[in-house]
C-alpha cells in the first residue's frame, strides 16, 4: 500500500470514531465552552460615569437631563491636557473658550480616581452646603468649608444648562524619579453656562 493511501485510512479511521463519539462526550465540551468565563460587561466608561452623576445629582432638584457633545468634550480634552503640565486645577488664563462654557475642575490623588464618577461625586458634595432659598432674592448662600464650595454643584445643576463635554487625563512626570501612581486632572464644560450672578440655579 502507498504512503498516500496508508494516511487517507488513518485520516477515514478518526474521522469514523469522531462521528460515534457518545453524545455526552460531545456535550461536555459544549458545555465546557459555554461556561468559561465571559469579559465583563458591566463596565461603564468614563463618559456615562461624567453623565450619570450629573444627571443624577439634576433629577435630585427636579431639572431636566444633559446630554453630551463631543464638541464640548473636545475643548474639555485640549483644557485637561493643559491642565496636566502643572497637574493643578486652577483656571488657565485667557482660554478660548471662557465665557462660551461654564466649567468645573478637578485634581484627584492616585489611580483610584481616574474615572469620572469621583470628580463628579466631588462637585456634586457642594449640595450639602447649598441653600436655595438663603441669601434673599440673590442666587443661594453657600456654608461649605474653607476649601471647598458650592459653584461646581450649582453648575451641574443649573437649569439652562442642556449640554456637557469632559475629559480627564493623567498628570504628566517631568521628573527622573516619576511615582507609580500617576495624579489625575478632570474637567467638564457646560452649554449654557451657569452661575450667573443673581440668578438662582433651579
């Protein structure tokens, strides 16, 4: 018998006790595949995290949803990524964009907070030591501690406010010696923008 023929009868002979393997062998590598592990998909981006806190903390006080904008979150981006060079969030000077969009800023220690739901949970404290109806006719009192205050809340929840862009981004190292979690930098902007004097957020 040729070497030709003497490999097509092995191959027949496989391929014959693969066809009348029992049913269960066959079932349990089924079912073995279908119980490995699957990625999760529970995982929510940074973007639904920025827009769900916002969202939430609107539906709280009775004010209509945002929506995102990519165009807004394209100048957050450009803003954050300024921002990153000093890894501070201090207003930069004269930005294009000042007065077009509110916006609120944000620095966090460490990996732990490079999504967005913890600069939002962050602005979002402001209603703690927010008063609607204080101050007289004016646009609320605010009682928060030294540090910290109220206008970032006032933004997110500022009724003629229909549109939100953020971003976040990572402290640069100019350093020989860098730490091995990097700080973080978040920004959001606010289409119309909020906190205008005198007027009160919702």
């Amino acid at each position: 018998m040729s070497p030709f023929y003497c490999c097509l009868a092995v191959v027949l002979s496989l391929a014959l006790a693969l066809a009348s393997a029992s049913p269960a062998a066959a079932s349990i590598s089924v079912s073995a595949a279908a119980e490995r592990p699957e990625p999760p998909s529970n995982r929510v981006s940074p973007t639904e995290q920025f827009l769900r806190a916002h969202n939430e903390a609107r539906a709280a006080v009775g004010v209509p949803p945002l929506s995102w904008n990519a165009t807004i979150e394209l100048d957050a981006l450009r803003y954050a990524s300024e921002l990153r060079a000093s890894c501070e969030a201090r207003p930069l000077w004269a930005w294009g964009t000042d007065g077009v969009y509110g916006r609120n800023l944000y620095k966090g220690n460490g990996a732990r907070v490079r999504a967005g739901a913890d600069a939002s949970a962050y602005w979002a404290e402001g209603a703690r030591w927010y008063d609607r109806d204080g101050a007289g006719a004016g646009s609320g009192s605010c009682a928060a501690p030294p540090g910290r205050s109220c206008g970032e809340y006032t933004q997110m929840v500022w009724r003629a406010t229909t549109q939100i862009g953020c971003a976040r981004r990572l402290c640069r190292c100019l350093s020989d010696t860098c730490p091995e979690e990097m700080d973080t930098v978040a920004v959001c902007e606010y289409y119309p923008p909020g906190n205008i004097v005198g007027q009160r957020p919702y």
